[in-house]
C-alpha cells in the first residue's frame, strides 16, 4: 500500500499546482510576460526536485549509471510532453480561462487520454472484448465530470 501513499502525494501535489502556478503568474505582475516568467520558475523547481534530487537518490541508492538510449528517449519525451502540458495550462491562463476551469478540464480530461492511451499500449490478456463496463463507465464519468465544473462553475 506504499504505492497509494505515493499516488496521494501525487494527487495533493497537482491539484495544487494550478493554482500556485496562477497565483505565481500573477504575482509577477507583468500582465504580458508573467505567464512565462512563472514557467521559467517551474523549470529551476524541476532542476532542483528532478535533477538534483534523482542524483541524491541514486547515489544514495547505489545505482549504476548506465541510460540505454530507449530509456533516455522515452524519459526525455515524458518530460517534454510534462513540459509542454504546463505551457498549455499557462497559455490557457493567459487566454482568460479560470484556474477552477482549466485545471478541472486538465485532471478530468488527462485520465481519459491515459487510459484510452494504456490501454492500446498494454491491451488486456482478453482483447478489447474484456474490457467491462465499469472502465468505460469511469472514463464517461471522468468527461461528464469535467463538463459539469467547467459550465457549473463558481460565478456563473
């Protein structure tokens, strides 16, 4: 059950990352440029947590430091694509959209790419087939979800 400790930490972590990325953009008080300025932060906070702090835990964990080139690809894309979706949160902040809006589009419309995605990636011992009804049933909630917040939202 350490995996769900780690999942919570996750889900705490990025439900507040909209958010604190907002108020960091318009703390910035540059209208124009705050948004990229915040993201120019995110990066330094990805050095210090992602770089530095992977470091610490593989020397501490003895690791050796061979990256086959598979694995660096893939990783580096993990990171581009993680970096291009907090570009798109920003832009969409920039484009007026409330952080209440955006981030519930992002967290209700992100799981449904991940499993439709995982799914064609790794697809069940039965075939599609053996897919029940419950998974489909999450992904339709997780839309009618995200429509709800976005067009029921707080101030209209």
């Amino acid at each position: 059950m350490t995996w769900l400790a780690f999942a919570l930490l996750t889900v705490v972590s990025w439900g507040l990352y909209g958010i604190l990325l907002h108020t960091g953009q318009l703390s910035m008080t540059d209208p124009e440029n705050g948004r990229y300025k915040a993201f120019l932060f995110v990066g330094v906070a990805y050095l210090i947590t992602a770089v530095i702090g992977s470091l610490i835990v593989l020397l501490l964990n003895g690791a050796n430091w061979a990256y086959p080139a598979k694995g660096i690809m893939w990783s580096t894309a993990a990171g581009m694509v993680g970096a291009i979706g907090a570009l798109g949160v920003l832009l969409a902040f920039g484009a007026k959209g409330s952080p209440t809006v955006v981030m519930t589009i992002v967290f209700a419309g992100a799981p449904i790419i991940n499993a439709v995605v995982a799914t064609l990636a790794h697809p069940p011992a039965g075939g599609w087939a053996s897919v029940r009804w419950p998974f489909v049933l999450g992904i339709v909630l997780a839309a009618v979800g995200g429509c709800l917040v976005t067009f029921f939202r707080p101030g209209t």
